[in-house]
C-alpha cells in the first residue's frame, strides 16, 4: 500500500518498480526484493536536483525498513565524513 501512494505521487514519480536480489556488506544473498529504482527530487538551496537512487522494500516491510541507497552519477559530488553518508 505504501509503494503504491509512493508511485502515484509527485514524489515517486520517476521511481520504476522490478525485482531484484541484494548482496548485503556481509555477502548475504537477499533474494527478490521489491526495487524501486529511478531519481527523487531534492530542493536545496533554491535549487531541485534528481538524486539518482535504488530503494529495496524488504519482504519484512514495514517491521524491516527499506534498503536505499544513492547511486551517484560522474557530475555528483558526495561528501565524505558526513554523519549520514556510509563509507560503503
């Protein structure tokens, strides 16, 4: 319920659903998540950017929460030793 108002609303908008397997930092194997893959819009400083993004709807959602992850384009700068940026 909570992808479908995720897809039908501005937000969501240019996030395309499919399935796919997920290798966790441990070499776990999660196999046939819900991905939503596509960009998110982020207003910052007077500015929009589409930050290109992949979220992976775990079968335990909503009690696990989803598996998302920024996948920069060469033109993006992310910077490092942000509290909420993982260095992996």
């Amino acid at each position: 319920n909570d992808v479908t108002s995720l897809l039908s609303n501005a937000y969501g908008a240019h996030l395309i659903p499919s399935s796919s397997s997920l290798m966790t930092n441990d070499g776990t194997r999660i196999p046939a998540l819900l991905l939503l893959s596509g960009t998110i819009a982020m207003n910052f400083r007077g500015n929009t950017y589409n930050i290109p993004v992949d979220l992976y709807v775990p079968p335990g959602y909503p009690i696990h929460p989803p598996i998302c992850f920024v996948r920069p384009v060469a033109s993006m700068m992310i910077k490092e030793n942000h509290r909420h940026v993982g260095s992996d």
